[in-house]
C-alpha cells in the first residue's frame, strides 16, 4: 500500500534466511520500481547475484543501474 525502505530491507532479508532466492529477486525489482534512485538497493541487489554465482546478472544489475537519470549516490555504484 504505501511501501517504505525499511519494509522492503525487512522483508527480503526474512526470505533470504528462508532461502527463497526467487523471491529476494521479485523484491528487488519491485523495490528498484518504487526507489529507482536508490543506489543502496542496486548494490545489494548485485551483491545477492553475485553472491549467487550470477557474473552476468551481476554485471547487468550494475550497467542498469547506471544508466538510470537519477541516483541518490552514484559514486557508491563506481566502488
């Protein structure tokens, strides 16, 4: 209904420990819908893939994030 950062961070960390990867990715992406600019959902979205073992997901995640017009810390993304 009215989705906040901390809810988010919350609940994909409850599927992770229940070890719904599938899950965790739908989050992500409905979470980057919501907060596209958050460069601190893009970076553990790719840290989850890479963790994963995903290179190239991992690689995509980061080129997609980039490219989006607004981020609220873009030099997080370069590290």
């Amino acid at each position: 209904m009215a989705p906040k950062d901390r809810t988010f961070k919350a609940y994909i960390e409850l599927e992770l420990q229940l070890g719904n990867v599938d899950r965790c990715r739908v989050l992500y992406e409905k979470y980057l819908e919501w907060a596209p600019a958050n460069c601190h959902a893009w970076i553990k979205f790719a840290e989850l893939e890479k963790t994963l073992g995903e290179a190239q997901r991992t690689r995509a995640l980061y080129e997609l994030a980039i490219s989006q017009p607004v981020l609220d810390m873009p030099e997080a993304l370069w590290k």
